[in-house]
C-alpha cells in the first residue's frame, strides 16, 4: 500500500514522529491528530524523575486535548528530534529518538530579552501502526534524559 507523499515504509514512520513534534512546536491540534492512532497511549511517567507527576495518557483526543492545553498553545517551543532509529516489520514499527525539548513561556522564546527557560533532552520510544497510507503512533514513552533551566515555566 503507497504511503502519502510517496514515502518509503521507514520513512513515513519515521514522520509520524515528525507530525507530532511539529505539531507542539505550531499549537496544531489537527497535526498532532494526525500522527496518532484513536487508542493512543502517551506514557509520561517517566517524568517522575525530574518531579512532574503523571498518568499515562490514553486515546487520541484526550491526548491531543492535554498536549495542545500543556504545550503547543502555552508555550513558545522547539522539539527536535535526533537520532532516530526505526526498525519496519510489515505495518508495524518501532521507533527511537532523542528530543531536544525547549520551551518558553509564550510570547518570550525565541529572545535574547528573555532567557528565562526549560529544556529536555528526551528519550522517545514509540510503536508506530500504518492507518491506510499514512503511519501514526499507537504508543509513546517519553523519558527526559536530563534537564536544564527553570522548570515553572512549565506551569502554565
């Protein structure tokens, strides 16, 4: 089966993730739809251990609901996601990647003015399903390797 924009298999996966980081990055709820299955799970309770307490997060509307609300109409930021490792087994993939995560309150990032931020470096890993001809995360775990910077920025 074709995917959209004549992508390879690893490579429609692998924008999947890109969907979705863009989609913080923009505040576009129909993005972030887009890159997720309906029975999406966001695992975040790895944050624990920067502090941020959560449960894991399950279906595309209240995922997409919760990060819009968090991140992508709050905050000014910047996701980029490294190196990426995807693996293709029929519809299926498993993907990993690191996320440099920058986030400002909005309206103060980017500025030499304002230098009051947080960044991540995350760990994601993701189990992503071809939906038709385009892919979308049916799971997602997000770890932050580390962090720098005021974390009340994320208090919104």
């Amino acid at each position: 089966m074709p995917n959209v924009g004549g992508l390879t298999d690893r490579e429609a996966a692998i924008d999947a993730i890109i969907r979705f980081v863009v989609s913080l990055d923009d505040g576009d709820p129909e993005l972030c739809a887009s890159s997720l299955t309906e029975d999406t799970i966001m695992d975040l309770t790895p944050f624990s251990k920067v502090g941020m307490h959560y449960q894991p997060v399950i279906g595309r509307a209240t995922v997409v609901e919760r990060l819009m609300t968090a991140v992508g109409k709050p905050l000014d930021t910047t996701h980029s996601a490294t190196n990426v490792r995807c693996t293709v087994n029929g519809d299926k993939a498993d993907l990993s990647c690191c996320v440099l995560a920058q986030h400002f309150r909005l309206g103060q990032g980017p500025s030499s003015e304002f230098q009051d931020y947080y960044l991540f470096g995350n760990q994601y890993k993701a189990s992503i399903v071809r939906d038709e001809n385009l892919w979308k995360v049916s799971k997602l775990v997000i770890t932050p390797a580390w962090t720098v910077g005021n974390p009340d920025v994320m208090k919104v």
